[in-house]
C-alpha cells in the first residue's frame, strides 16, 4: 500500500510541477513579485522622481503668505503628503510663471489678491488639472488664510490670530493598559491579510480547482477505472490529497522565496546607491517594526508561529478532503464548478470576517468562528496577533480544526469509494446522500 501510494503522490507531483507551464507560470509570478516590490526604481528608470517635490509657488500680494505656509504644512503633515509638496514664495510676475508650465512642469501657481469684499481672492493655476486631494490641501489652506485676515482686521495682536488659526493639539490618553493602541491594532490586521491571509487565500482556491480538474479529468478518459483496478480507493484518495497539498505548500514556499528575492534586490539597489528613493520605504519599514515590537505582536507572532503554520496545513488538507469528495461526485469540470460556489462562499466569509477582526474587538461571534474548521486558519491567527485570544485558544482551533480532517475523511471516504466509478451527471447532492446510505447498508 505504501509503495502504492508514494508512486501516486510521485506521479501526481511529477504532473502538475514537471511541466513547462507551471515554470512559466513562476517565472511570471517572480517577475511580477519582483517588479511590484521594486515598482518606484522601475519608474525612477524611466524617467520618475519619488524624491522630486511638486512646487506650490505662491504669488502673494496680501503679505499673508507666511500664514499661508504655515497653514498648508500642517494640513500636509496631517494627512501625510508632507513630502510631496514645497511651498515657495515667487517674486515673478504672473505671466512669467504661467509662461514657465509645461508638460514638464507639474507646479502649482496660487494668486493671493487682496478684496474689499471677500477681504481675498485667489487664483490657483496649473498645467493640467489637479487631483482632488491635492485641491482640498489648497482649499482649505486658503480659508484658514482668508479666515486670518479677517481676524487680523479686528485688532488682535499676530501672537492671538495664530493661536486662533492654529489646528487644536489633540492628546490621545487610553487608562486600560491591556488596551492596544487602535492605529496599531489596524496596522497588525492589515499586515496579516495582506502576508498570510490573501496568499493562503488564493492558495486554496488553487487546490480545490487542481483536485477537481485533476479527478474529473481521469474520470472523463475512463482511466480512474485502469487506476481502481490496481489500488484502493483508499489509496488514490490520500494520494489525491497529499500531492495536492504538497504542491500548494511547494507553491506557497516559492511566493516566499520570491518576496525575499524581491527584498533583496531592492535592499542590495539601496545599498548601491543607483537609486536614492528608498529613504521613505526604509523609513516606513523601521516604524512598522517599531510599531509591531511596542505592541507585542512581534513576540506572539514568535510564540505562535508554529500552531499558525500546522493550522494552515491541516486546513489544506480538510479543503483538499472537502474538493476531492465534492470531485468524485461530478463527471464533469462544469458540474464540479457548481459544486465549488459553496467552497468559495466558505472562503469568501472566512475572508470577511478576518477583515473586519479589529473591528469588532472582542466579539463572541468572531471568537466562536475561529473554532469552527475551513473558517479557522483564516479568523484565528489574525485575532491570535490581535490580542483577542491566547495562544492556548488558538491552539485549541488546530486541534478541532486536526480532529475535523480525521472524522471528515473517515466519512468523506464512503462517498469517494462510490462516487469515483459513478458517471451519472443528474441530481448531484441525491447522489452524494445516497452513497452514504449504500455505504451504511453495507
């Protein structure tokens, strides 16, 4: 049985990753990896600059542009588009500088008139249009000007119309000391889905496409019948799932290896000087490393890091079960499709759920979710990481999560052994309760 089995796993490996398009295929997958971790130097390359400041030039006949300066900072701090902009005071005429944009220019021209009216006026010229956040950062900087002019005309010193100009210092204080802080909370939960959550994501989408291509195609040939008749339906099961889930772990090691390749090279192109833009990624990656340290996501991650990936295997391994049963069942990729919508539903709540953790701290719902199996490896690592469950909690979903995989192929295995010699394709779901009865009659 075990020469058996080991033959089949070696053939089944041997098809799926000894061909020219799953090379091809990770070929392309690097590249893009690669090219995405690296998307500002391909753009540098060819003509970009991260580091080039797009100029606000302010034509001020109101002596109000150190406001104005002032005012446009701050808001450009708040939202972070700090380093995207420069202010500078121009002393050209207005027909000059209009006479200097081009389509190499992207410079802002702001005119600050003085009005007996409106107390002022302003005129904001560019190339081509402006984005919507770029306009709302000069809009409201231009009516906190227009606001301090206003005030000025009512007598009050410089020292008062700042400090009524000037954006409230706000000073956030949390007394729980269990409590994490909220903007952390959020970082964690987005670096989860976006590392371990999405890929796996797309991982399992992978393996219950494979199996069920995979079956059906040996189905349709007729040649699952050759196949039977020299091993158990024990054994073409397990070996359907074992080199099904090897190669997504294959898979999955690979995007890994990718992603440090494409860390590499960026951090080796920084290293050499060849492109100075990395400064603000470098500087980004540092205070999230800070920011995970100070939180203690970085030591749970380390404590449970093992439970996490055990966790992650048996749920391929449960997927595979749940996509070879539903395989077997089906005589055709289209029937098997429809058979699928169910498991991408799973998939898809499982998903939302894990999105919307931080969101709802603390909800029994999520916790209970995390405990039930195909749900599991998706909700219990991330509220794992969010402080919302321990590592025994954690471990107790693997452990329901390994004990589902058991029972579920015990049972799944009745319906395997009738349904992969069965080639009717009417009444899909009669047949799968049928062949649970026949089994038990037995």
């Amino acid at each position: 049985m075990k020469t058996k089995l080991k033959f089949l796993i070696r053939q089944s490996l041997n098809k799926k990753i000894k061909t020219k398009w799953f090379k091809v295929a990770n070929i392309l997958i690097a590249i893009c990896l690669i090219g995405i971790a690296n998307i500002d130097r391909i753009i540098t390359l060819f003509g970009g600059d991260f580091e080039e400041k797009r100029e606000i030039l302010v034509l001020d006949q109101t002596n109000q542009y150190d406001i104005f300066q002032m005012n446009f900072n701050q808001i450009a701090e708040t939202l972070g588009e700090m380093k995207n902009f420069e202010v500078k005071k121009s002393t050209e005429n207005k027909d000059t500088l209009i006479k200097n944009l081009n389509e190499d220019s992207d410079s802002i021209i702001i005119l600050l008139n003085p009005d007996i009216k409106d107390y002022i006026t302003s005129e904001v010229i560019s190339y081509d249009p402006i984005d919507t956040v770029t306009y709302q950062l000069i809009s409201t900087t231009l009516n906190q000007v227009k606001s301090s002019v206003v005030l000025q005309t009512s007598g009050l010193t410089e020292e008062e119309i700042l400090a009524l100009t000037s954006p409230v210092n706000v000073i956030r204080t949390v007394t729980n000391e269990n409590v994490e802080n909220a903007e952390s909370k959020d970082m964690i939960s987005a670096s989860l889905i976006l590392v371990f959550i999405v890929p796996f994501f797309f991982l399992i989408t992978m393996l219950t496409q494979m199996i069920g291509a995979e079956i059906n195609d040996e189905k349709s040939t007729r040649g699952m019948e050759i196949i039977i008749s020299n091993v158990s339906p024990k054994v073409h099961f397990l070996s359907k799932i074992t080199a099904s889930t090897l190669f997504v772990v294959i898979q999955g090691l690979l995007l890994l290896l990718y992603g440090v390749i494409a860390y590499v090279i960026r951090a080796l192109i920084s290293a050499s000087g060849a492109f100075s833009v990395s400064g603000d990624v470098a500087s980004s990656i540092s205070e999230f490393m800070t920011l995970i340290k100070e939180s203690g996501a970085l030591d749970l991650l380390l404590r449970g890091l093992p439970i996490i990936l055990i966790l992650f295997i048996v749920s391929f391994l449960a997927y595979a079960i749940l996509a070879g049963v539903l395989a077997s069942m089906t005589t055709s990729i289209e029937d098997y499709q429809q058979l699928q919508t169910p498991l991408m539903i799973i998939l898809l709540v499982g998903y939302y759920i894990a999105i919307m953790a931080s969101q709802f701290d603390g909800a029994l719902f999520v916790k209970i979710t995390s405990y039930i199996p195909l749900l599991s490896f998706l909700v219990a690592p991330v509220i794992y990481m969010l402080g919302q469950t321990t590592l025994i909690e954690l471990t107790l979903s693997t452990v329901i999560c390994i004990a589902f995989v058991f029972v579920f192929f015990h049972y799944g295995l009745r319906i395997y052994k009738v349904g992969i010699l069965n080639y009717s394709s009417s009444k899909l779901w009669k047949k799968i309760f049928k062949s649970m009865r026949q089994k038990e009659e037995k």
